[in-house]
C-alpha cells in the first residue's frame, strides 16, 4: 500500500499556470501542513468550510495554499480541496491601461500599480464568495484564474463543485479591516496569516519580478513604487488571523501560531 507521503508526490504538481514546480518539504509537511490539513478536515466533515490566506506580496501564499490542498486531497484520497487565488480578480490588462487613479497630485495609470487594492474588482471576488458560501445543493460556481503565463486573468478558467468542502481563498487583502475587504471577514470560517520579515519578502518579490520577464532595474523600481506600499498595506492593516505562519523566505516555515497539535 502506498504511503502518504508517495501519494503526495506521486505526480507533479505545477504553480499559476506555469511550469514552475510545487516542492514538498518532507519536515515541514509533517510539523506544519498535515496536523493542519487534519484540524480543518474535522471542520469540513460537517459542512463546506471556507478558509482565508492572506498576507504580503512574495510570501509564498499560493504555493503554501497549493501545497495544503494537495495535502488534505492526499489524506481525504479524493478532491475536496481547491484554492480560489485572489489575482484571478486582477481586472483585465487591457481595463488597467485605460484606466487611472488619482493619488494626491498625480495621475497614474492603473497598469503602473497592478497588484494594489484598486486594480482589483473587489465586488466580483465578494460575489463570489458569497456564492459559495451560500452553498446551494449542486450549484457550480465559476471564477477567474490568474496565469503567471500570461500576465492576465482568465474567466472562468476554474470552478467550485459540491465536491469542495474546503476552499482556501489566497491573496493579499482578504484579512484587510478596510472597506470593501472587511466585508468578506464573516463570511470565513478559518483564516491563516503569512508573514515575514520585510527585506526578505522585498527580496524576494524581486526575484519573482526578474523570473516573469522584468528587468532588474524595472523590477526594482516596480518593488519601491508598488510592492513595498502593498506590504506595509498588508501587515498594519489585516486583522487577526486564527493562525499566523511565519516564513522564514517566501518557501520555508519557521513556525505555526498557535502551535498545532
């Protein structure tokens, strides 16, 4: 009989609709993934369970995300988990190039601050969260996948079945007390927060920025002018998570808080 850990990484599994590789760590699944893989299993056995991952850019959200849904699939041996990404809201590149925001005495373009709170269509990600939280007996609710690929956002590229009982909702401004993200807050059951130290999110947000085609020097000043306001953004204004990840870089964990059992 295979082993959990054999099922686990019986195939690849790739990240944002690339080929970029989701890696397991054999010690961190064990201290950290699977006993909380197993405390929302207990939830979602009685009803859908819908669980907020916020935190600053460059944490690793979606690949911590992708990786705890590949380990409750793993213990559950069928598919009960999907992770919803917060960037399939991105609104289209083509609606951010036509578009500005006025900040203080100057006139950007919405393509220039891609990833802040603005170039979001908050009332369609709420929407869509409401829908599934409402949980109606054989609905299917589709929802837009952001491709690292394409630098956009596709519609409709994914879809939540009455066979998800387990959502993770992943992206930045889920946990925020400001309107319109505090409206999502009630409608959650759990909710994790990833932080980090701040230089090695930085770090690594440019490096994330460099892998997608940027130049160093564009990827630089796209980190000083939107990254860096994002994540002050993040980490003074999201409230209270019932757990706190602490990475030590956007791939590994440092602790859990509360520690799980």
């Amino acid at each position: 009989m295979d082993s959990f850990w054999e099922r686990l990484t019986a195939a690849p599994r790739y990240l944002d609709q690339t080929n970029r590789l989701l890696e397991f760590n054999r010690d961190e699944v064990e201290r950290f993934y699977r006993p909380l893989a197993q405390t929302l299993l207990k939830l979602a056995a009685t009803h859908r369970c819908l669980v907020a991952v916020a935190g600053p850019p460059a944490v690793g959200k979606s690949a911590f995300a992708a990786a705890l849904a590949a380990v409750v699939n793993t213990l559950a041996d069928k598919e009960i988990s999907l992770v919803i990404g917060l960037d399939g809201w991105h609104y289209p590149n083509a609606y951010l190039d036509t578009h500005t925001l006025q900040r203080g005495a100057q006139t950007l373009s919405l393509r220039s601050l891609k990833g802040a709170p603005e170039t979001f269509d908050a009332p369609a990600a709420l929407a869509t969260l409401a829908a599934v939280r409402a949980d109606a007996p054989g609905a299917e609710t589709p929802f837009p996948v952001y491709s690292r690929a394409l630098h956009d956002s596709i519609p409709d590229a994914g879809c939540v079945t009455p066979a998800h009982r387990l959502l993770l909702f992943e992206g930045n401004y889920w946990l925020l007390d400001q309107p319109p993200w505090n409206a999502a807050q009630p409608l959650f059951d759990r909710s994790i927060f990833l932080t980090g130290e701040p230089v090695s999110l930085l770090a690594g947000l440019r490096e994330r920025l460099v892998r997608g085609g940027r130049s160093p020097t564009d990827a630089d000043a796209h980190t000083q002018a939107v990254d860096l306001p994002n994540m002050r953004l993040v980490l003074e204004h999201s409230l209270p998570a019932d757990w706190t990840v602490t990475k030590a870089d956007s791939r590994h964990i440092l602790r859990i808080d509360p520690p799980l059992e």
